[in-house]
C-alpha cells in the first residue's frame, strides 16, 4: 500500500444500494411528472458561489432543454461541505426562491446528521412533489434526460 492509497481511499462515496435508492427516487419521481432531476455530486468545487457551479453544471448537461423549462439539478460538493439546487425557469417562475431555501436548509439538516443518500432520497421526493404539483405527469410526456447520478471529480 504506497502513500496515494492514503491519499485517495478507495471506499466509494455512495455504497451500489444507496445510488440504487438514489436513481430509484428519481425515477419515482419523474414518473409523476414531466419534469427532470438531475443529482450531480464532486468532491470539490470549483467556485465561490455553489449556485454559480450548480448553474454552469445544469447548462453544461443541457437541462435547460427540457420542453417545459422544468430541470431540477441536485449540486452536491462533499469536500467543500456546499451544496445547490438549480430549477430552470419553468419551475423556479412557480415554486420561487423561498421553496428552494427551505429545501436546503432540509437537506442540510440530513447531512449534519452524516444521513447523505437519505437526505438526497428526501429531497428528491420534496423537490418531486413540486414538480408533480405545477407539471403533472400526462401520456405523452417522456424522460427527457438519464436518470443516473453524475459524479464529477
């Protein structure tokens, strides 16, 4: 074992069942709905502002091509202890800034607790549950983006 293994555990931030639960709680909730959620987790981030890195990371995944305006992207820097939730117009225009606080605050309640995949299951739901409210799901909707978790550096 040389000093890199020290440096770079090799334990995953995630186990497989807690991304499974992840990806199970983005399904579910799109599945309510025409919206799209995004969770896009590092280890640091490359800006002052969260928001800022949550924004060049939702431009960059092209969630604001979603039919209705109505992306979620989920921003999570382990690290650097910061996290975003970025909400294209559609969404933003009807839950306001207030909405997106509150669900901060939630979330970050669950991670001083060092509950991170429940938080983000949680907050998945929350985050569903408006998108189901203002962009109900009909039958000719279709996932407009992968449903996965994206892991940056």
């Amino acid at each position: 074992m040389g000093i890199f293994s020290r440096l770079f555990p090799s334990k995953p931030l995630f186990i497989n069942e807690e991304q499974q639960r992840i990806v199970a709680a983005i399904r579910a909730a799109e599945k309510r709905t025409s919206g799209e959620i995004r969770v896009f987790i590092e280890s640091r981030c490359s800006y002052v502002d969260a928001v800022d890195r949550a924004a060049e990371i939702f431009f960059g995944l092209k969630m604001d091509k979603t039919e209705d305006r109505n992306g979620v992207l989920l921003y999570i820097a382990m690290k650097d202890h910061q996290l975003a939730i970025f909400g294209d117009k559609g969404i933003h225009e009807k839950v306001g800034t207030d909405f997106w606080n509150h669900e901060v605050k939630h979330i970050l309640k669950e991670f001083s607790q060092h509950h991170y995949a429940d938080g983000i299951v949680t907050i998945v739901t929350e985050i569903g549950e408006a998108l189901v409210t203002h962009f109900p799901y009909e039958h000719e909707d279709r996932n407009e983006l992968p449903d996965d978790i994206v892991f940056g550096k």
